[in-house]
C-alpha cells in the first residue's frame, strides 16, 4: 500500500474552537500579538508545540488506573523505572516533571562561571538553565543545517572539527559535558546519526567529558536512523534506541515528547555520585526521588507510553505527517526546511516576508497572520526567541534564521486538518506583500517569547 494511514482510530473526541475572522482579530490585539497569551479555546488547530499535546492511547488511560499514590517506594515508580532502563540502560532514573527540571538539576550542579557546554544545537530551556549558572551554551551543529535547501540525511549532526578545535581550546577541565539533541529541535527538528553518536561520545571517553543525550524525541531519531543510515534497516526502533544511549554516561528527556505524556521527564545517569548530588537537589525542588514531581498515574501512563512510540506502525505514520505537510507546502512554492524532520515543520518566515526586516520580526508576523486567516497557532523561532541585545552597543542582535515552527501534537490532527493548513498557506501567499512588521513593546529579561507584548509596525 502506498497510503500510510493513521494506525489508530479516535474513540474519544474534542470539539476544536470556530471563530471568525473578527473575533480573531480582537483576540490578537489582547494577546498583544503574542500567540502564547491566546486562550486555547479560541485556537483551531494549535501547531505551537508537541510538547504535552499528545493523545494518550486506551492503554495509558487504563494504566492511569493503576497509579500508587505512595509518597515514598511507589510501585509506579518502580514500572516506569524498568522501562526507562530497560530502553537507556542507565543505573540511575531520577524523575522530574518535565525536561527543563532535569537541565536544572544537571546543570546546578555541572554548570557554573568558566565552564562551557557544546551541543549540536542548545533548546531555549537548556541554554536558559546553562547560563543561568553562569556557565557558556555553545551550538556546533554542522554547518550544512544551516542551509535550508540542503536535504542532507543527518543535518542534526554535532560538527567534529569544531568540537575537537572546542576541546583544543578550551580544555577538557572547562567542559563539564557535552550534549547532543536528538532530534534537533532548535535546528529544525533534524536527526542525528548513530556514526555521529558514537563519534561523539568517543571524543568525550577520550578526554574524560560526560556525554549526554537530550533525548526529548529518541525514538524519532531512532527512525530515522533506521531509514536513512546504512546498517540500520532490520533493525527495530528499540535495538536503535538501545544502541543511541550505549554510547552515553546519561540523558535528560522531556517525556511530553516521546513519552507520550502531558507531564513529565527525567534525568538518567550512570555516575553514582552524580546521581546523589541530584536527587539531592531533587527533593529540594520537585519532590522525593520515587515520584520527583509527577504523580504516581503520570509514571504508569509514560511506562506504556515509552512502549507505544517506539511501535514501527506508529513511527512510519509520525514521519509521513510530517513530510506530507512539507511537501504540499513546496508545492505551493512555501520554503521550508528539508528534508522534513521528525515532530514539526519549519517555514522560512524572512522568505515568506523578504520586505520585513529581521528587526520587525517577520517570523512573527506570519505566526500573528496564520492565527488570524485561519486560527492556526504556530512558534515563532526567529529573532523574538534568539535574538540578542550587545552589551557594549545596547542593540538587538538578530538571530541567524528567521523561522516559524509548526509542531505537530501526536495522535491528534488528521490528514483534513494538515489540507486547511496549506489551504490558510494559500491565502497568506495572496496577500504576502501587504504584511509588514512587528515590533517589542514589553518583554522579560530571559525566554521573553513566552510574555512579551508586540504592537504593529505603521
Ligand atoms: C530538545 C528539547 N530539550 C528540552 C526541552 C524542555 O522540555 P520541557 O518543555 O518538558 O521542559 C524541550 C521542550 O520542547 C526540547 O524540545
């Protein structure tokens, strides 16, 4: 067969919100054009994240069921503990109730002034929880993602030149760690090889760094590997995933992606003494080492969860939805980032908009425009989010891309809905040249796309 079907059909359902082009205008101006500030009820199809957005299946409902509430020796925890190491491998799961809390903790501890972490590509949050000890975020992703037409097979990779000049320069007593994000979300949700895993992790053994893996969307990855590295087709995405973490000392995971959670992450390790210092500061901040921020349900429903997204059927299906968008949207002479990658597609907002400087946000603009044709929400991941003020001149610095992020949630939109995306694409393209810019009128002093207030460029 040739159509990749949903490999589900939908037993529970909620009605998505209708508004008009009126209504939605008004509602733009009391966000302060700033889609977070929107009440989800006024959003037709929310494209903002596939971060906790996810269905959960009959199965992890049923398992909700079966949530130890104890405070201390859960059995809950112990499921969802076998089933994370039966996955990773690593000898300790620290749970947390979402990703940025297992950064935190890492990052409390291994961060700090004078220390540098590389990545391929940091995430808001991991750069936020690094710098915000003092420590430096540095990205040395290949510099092939970088160009958005390039449709290269691993454009997640973590460049090896640069990180072996990194490690030259800096020293291997300033990197506590090194990262790797798999997939690469900030980098267009590209895929990292298993050739490139390793090579990592052998540069890091050799020079006596901890290497991690930010492993939000593994079993994406996973599958890619399967389908686009040699070596790899007979295999199963678990045997995939089960080699991607051999060749780390841990991982931090936001299970509000391939967990299939609404809640939850965790921090795994193997350095025992690491992994004291943590749940340490775990009980500090999210709570004791056997549930550590999420309730007993939650740690159940992740345990199938974790089983269910790495099902081959469910994997083929994930990537084709992705790629169908993309591809209808090239169609229509939309630029993206290619090849499609794993959880969202990336529109190249400057290209969309080239009358609107990176100043004025165009990326901006066209995540305002798609809410208000079509009450689509989608991120802006341009210069709102990445943009930089110098210190000496006080001016912005615009960020290297400017890019709208549309996310697909798992299990939740249909093939009709991805058509009245590209339909609402199709109307913006009409009116593309009457769009102009955006600019800040009250913003945070860290993550300001979350909160801050826009007003329209006259
Ligand atoms: C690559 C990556 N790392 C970390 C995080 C943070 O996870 P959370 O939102 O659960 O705190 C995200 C969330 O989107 C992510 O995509």
């Amino acid at each position: 067969m040739r159509e990749i079907i949903e490999p589900f059909r939908i037993k529970v359902v909620e009605p998505i919100a209708f508004t008009t082009k009126e209504e939605r205008e008004q509602i733009l101006h009391e966000a302060h054009f700033n889609p977070f500030l929107i009440h989800a009820d006024k959003v037709l199809i929310d494209l903002l994240t596939d971060s906790g957005t996810s269905a959960m299946s009959a199965a992890q409902w049923a398992a909700l069921n079966a949530g130890d509430e104890s405070y201390a020796g859960s059995k809950s925890f112990f499921r969802f503990e076998e089933k994370v190491q039966e996955i990773t491998g690593f000898k300790h799961i620290i749970p947390v109730h979402q990703g940025r809390a297992a950064e935190k903790l890492l990052f409390s501890i291994l961060g700090g002034e004078g220390k540098r972490i590389p990545n391929n590509n940091h995430f808001d949050t991991t750069r936020a929880n690094i710098e915000f000890t003092g420590a430096s975020a540095d990205d040395l992703v290949v510099d092939e993602a970088k160009d958005f037409d390039s449709t290269a097979p691993f454009k997640g990779n973590m460049d090896l030149s640069k990180l072996d000049a990194y490690i030259e320069r800096y020293g291997a007593d300033s990197i506590p760690c090194i990262m790797l994000t798999a997939t690469n979300n900030a980098g267009g949700g590209q895929p990292v090889s298993m050739e490139n895993i390793r090579a990592v992790s052998e540069r890091a053994r050799a020079h006596g760094i901890p290497f991690f893996l930010d492993a939000c969307r593994f079993a994406e990855n996973a599958y890619f590997i399967k389908l686009r590295e040699p070596g790899y087709a007979d295999k199963s995405p678990k045997e995939i995933a089960q080699e991607m973490f051999s060749y780390c000392d841990g991982a931090t995971m936001s299970l509000k992606k391939d967990g299939f959670g609404n809640i939850g992450g965790f921090l795994a390790l193997n350095d025992d003494n690491l992994a004291e210092q943590s749940r340490n500061l775990l009980i500090l901040i999210e709570g004791f080492p056997t549930y550590g921020g999420m309730a007993g349900r939650d740690l159940e429903a992740l345990a199938v969860g974790l089983d269910e997204v790495l099902d081959e059927a469910y994997l083929e299906y994930r990537l084709a939805c992705t790629r169908y968008l993309v591809s209808r949207l090239l169609e229509r002479g939309v630029r993206v980032v290619q090849p499609p990658g794993g959880h969202a597609v990336y529109v190249d907002a400057q290209a969309f908009y080239p009358h609107i400087p990176p100043s004025q946000y165009p990326a901006q603009r066209l995540v305002v425009e798609l809410y208000r044709e079509g009450g689509i929400r989608g991120v802006e991941i341009g210069s709102v989010m990445f943009g930089r003020r110098d210190a000496q001149t006080g001016e912005e610095q615009p960020a290297d891309n400017e890019l709208v992020r549309l996310a697909l949630p798992r299990r939740v939109y249909t093939q009709a809905h991805a058509n009245y995306v590209v339909e609402v694409f199709e109307g913006l393209l009409q009116q593309r040249h009457e769009a102009k810019g955006l600019r800040i009128v009250k913003q945070s002093p860290m993550l300001r796309h979350f909160t801050a207030w826009f007003d329209e460029v006259q």
